[in-house]
C-alpha cells in the first residue's frame, strides 16, 4: 500500500529488482530491526540475503560479474532498505563508493582483482577520509604515505570509518608528497590507497589497527570504527588509478554519488516515519475520536507526506543527472540537504503523533528518532552541502554586467 514516493518511467527490470527488495525489506527486515538495532547487532543473516539478491554488485558492470544497473536503481533500493533499517543501508553504501571509485578511476588490474569478488560481497569496501581533527575540511589531511622502494608507508589516524571493522578492502585518503613539492595546493597532494586488510578488531595486518566499535546514539549494527596506520606498508600497485596526487578528486567523485544515496535514505526513513505516523493516528482515540480526524493532526500528515513526496522526486532528479553523465553536484547537494532535513522533519512529527509512546523503546519510531540525525552529518553536513550549492549557483548565474 504506497501511494507515494512513485517513479514515473522505470524499466521492467528496474520494477522487478524494487519490488523483490521491498518483499525481502518487509518480510526479513523490518520485523527484525529494532530488536537488533536495540543490541547492536550486526545483521548477519540480512546481509547475506542482501548477497543472494545481488544487491553488493548491482552498479558494477557485468563483465566483472554485477547487475550492471544505474545509480537511479541503486539509489531506489537504498530507498526501499533504509525504510525498513538505515543501518543496513550504511552497510552497503560505503562498499558501493569503493566500487565505483574502482570502476571510475582504477587500473585494469585492480578492477580485475577486486570487483568481481565486490561483486559477490566476498570482497566488503570501507572508505576513509576523515581524521579525528577533520570531517569537512578533507584539505586538512595529515595521514601520509611516503614512497620507499616498490611499497607506500602509510602513517596517521582515520577516524569514523562505516563498516571499518567488516571490510576487508578500505579506499584511504592520504597526503602523498611524491612528485608534488611542498607548496603544491592540497587536493593535488593527496592519494587514495587501496588497503586490504583481514575483516575483524586490533592488528587487522601488520602495522594496521582497528580499534573497537565506536559506540553511537543511532545507526547502530553497522560498524563505525577508527583505523591507525603505524609503518603500514602497501605495494606500489594499491595507488588507485595508478598515479599519486589523484586521490581527492577521486574521492570527491565517490561522495557525489554517495550524496545521492544519503538523500535516498533520508527518503526510506521519512516514508516508514510517516507509515507508522497515519497507522498511529487512525488508532490512538482523543476527545471520542481517532486522533487523525483532529485537524491539527491532519495537517502535520499532509506536511509529512509532501515533504515525503519532494525529496523522493529530487533525490530521482539527482540520480538520473548521474545517470546521464552529466555533472550532478548541484542536484546532488540539494537532494542531500532537502532529503536529510525533510526526514528529521517527518520523523519528529511521527514521534510527536505518538505522544508519550514514541518515546517507549517498544515503538519503532524511537529508533527512526535516534537515526535521523546521522543523515544531517554523513557525506557533508548542510552547511557543507549549502556551500556547495552557493558556489555551484554563483557559477550558473554569473553576473554579466
Ligand atoms: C556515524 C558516522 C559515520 C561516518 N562514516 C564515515 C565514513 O565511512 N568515512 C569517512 O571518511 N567519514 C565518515 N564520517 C565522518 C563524517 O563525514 C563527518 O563527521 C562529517 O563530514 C563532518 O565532519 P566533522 O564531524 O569533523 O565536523 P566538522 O567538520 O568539525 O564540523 C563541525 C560543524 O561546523 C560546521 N562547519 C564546518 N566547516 C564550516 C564552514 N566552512 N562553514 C560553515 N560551517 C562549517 C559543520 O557543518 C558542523 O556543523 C561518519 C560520521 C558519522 C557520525
């Protein structure tokens, strides 16, 4: 029963994967997800129902084994998953920007080592950026690979990395001074290596660490971890791309997409806040009537609905900019900015709609409560996301005078 968030013009194909992705979202998520969110606990088995359906190589292309589809449909599944639990879109996302990193700026070798078993989910990505001193200003990066030999010795401290601890394969952001003198302007002095490690907590490979889960307030089951880098030594041929000095453009090119699939998820997780905002309204009786018949209550479905309506349409917008090999940035940053406000609007008007109740464990909107707000920070907060769209308009509308 949906009558909203609808797309207009999808293939068969495209119908078919969402609706075997909603089946499998209501029937093994959503009855198991607070219950899991509440321990957290990784969600083993989901995950490997997430594998047999395909979902860890639907963007890598066919020759290396994935579906092969658009940033649109993967965009629609991270819609439909994080409706049911956003955590376990965050298990996918982060390995769906390594892949496509990959795809986008890798060799032929590293595409055939690692996409193919990407593909399978045999090979998990992480992606790293942020530092404990950094998160928006990525020009600030102090982790450095340094060249010795055939190898790269890696040094410093990564912070906030979704699924460190489960991955076995981390895209990381270092400062690499290799052929870029001192003085060279930031994002042309940093590399991205690809760093494989054993999946698991402490020395994950030598000169490697990852330390235990970070404990958060949301977001939960999926792992958010640091990773510190003592002498760690990786060959030559782990430079994404092959050549040094790459690395930021490279990254900034994962995180639009990943802006797309943020927004996608601001989108899941404001429709299941308004699903259980009308079912509670029509149930909860005030005054000799179901809440829903108080004007007051009326209003704030109609608001959540339309807000469910608009980020659903430019988050679409966004994602078939992509899709159409333009340049997305602008759309991207406005799909992720509206998408993530709207769904801490539409989960805080669920919440209230639920009065004392939705602030009982026992109610599933306690949990959409906890994990809006990590949408409001992951892949650029909105001041971060704004400024990308001022500077982006000021280039559209130049001043001609
Ligand atoms: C659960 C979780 C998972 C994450 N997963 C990953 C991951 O997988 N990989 C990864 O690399 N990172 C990850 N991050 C990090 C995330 O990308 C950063 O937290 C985010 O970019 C913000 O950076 P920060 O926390 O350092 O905040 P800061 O950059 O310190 O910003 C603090 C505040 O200042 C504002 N601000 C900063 N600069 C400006 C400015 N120029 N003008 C106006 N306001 C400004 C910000 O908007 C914010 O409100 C994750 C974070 C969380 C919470």
């Amino acid at each position: 029963m949906t009558r909203l968030a609808q797309t207009a013009g999808l293939n068969d194909i495209q119908r078919e994967i969402l609706a075997t992705v909603r089946d499998f979202v209501d029937k093994e998520i959503i009855p198991v997800a607070t219950q899991l969110e509440h321990r957290d606990e990784y969600p083993t088995h989901i995950v490997e129902g997430l594998k047999e359906l395909g979902l860890f190589g639907l963007m890598i292309p066919e020759e290396y084994g994935g579906l092969g589809e658009s940033l649109l449909t993967y965009a629609l599944c991270v819609e439909e998953i994080a409706r049911g639990w956003m955590s376990v879109s965050g298990i996918i996302n982060t390995h769906f920007i390594v892949a496509y990193m990959l795809k986008q700026h890798g060799t032929q070798e590293q595409k055939d080592t690692f996409l193919p078993r990407m593909a399978l989910g045999e090979v998990r990505g992480a992606f790293s950026m942020s530092e404990p001193a950094l998160g928006s200003d990525v020009s600030a990066i102090s982790s450095k690979g340094v060249r010795d030999g055939e190898e790269y010795v890696l040094n410093g401290q990564k912070m906030w990395l979704t699924n460190g601890g489960t991955s076995n394969l981390v895209a990381v952001l270092c400062r690499s001074d290799e052929g870029h003198p001192e003085g060279t302007a930031p994002h042309k002095s940093m590399t991205t290596f690809l760093v494989e490690k054993e999946p698991g907590f402490g020395e994950v490979r030598p000169g490697l660490t990852i330390p235990g889960k970070i404990d958060k307030m949301g977001y939960k089951g999926v792992d958010t971890t640091e990773l510190i880098m003592d002498d760690l030594r990786i060959p030559a041929n782990r430079v994404l791309g092959g050549t040094t000095g790459r690395g930021f453009y490279q990254m900034m090119d994962g995180v639009e997409v990943g802006r797309v699939n943020v927004a996608a998820r601001g989108c899941g997780v404001a429709q299941r806040a308004f699903e259980l905002g009308v079912s509670y309204a029509q149930q909860r009786h005030t005054f000799g009537k179901p809440i829903a018949q108080h004007q007051a209550i009326q209003f704030k479905l109609a608001e959540m609905a339309t807000k469910v309506e608009a980020a659903h349409a430019m988050m679409v917008n966004a994602a078939r900019k992509k899709d159409s090999g333009e340049r997305n940035d602008l759309e991207a940053g406005m799909a992720k900015y509206l998408a993530s406000e709207y769904c801490k609007e539409v989960v805080e008007d669920a919440f209230r709609i639920h009065g004392g109740y939705g602030f009982s464990k026992e109610y599933e909107i306690e949990r959409l409560y906890r994990e809006a707000p990590m949408l409001l920070i992951g892949e650029g907060t909105a001041e971060i996301q704004k400024m990308i769209i001022g500077r982006r308009l000021l280039e559209e509308y130049r001043f001609q005078g």
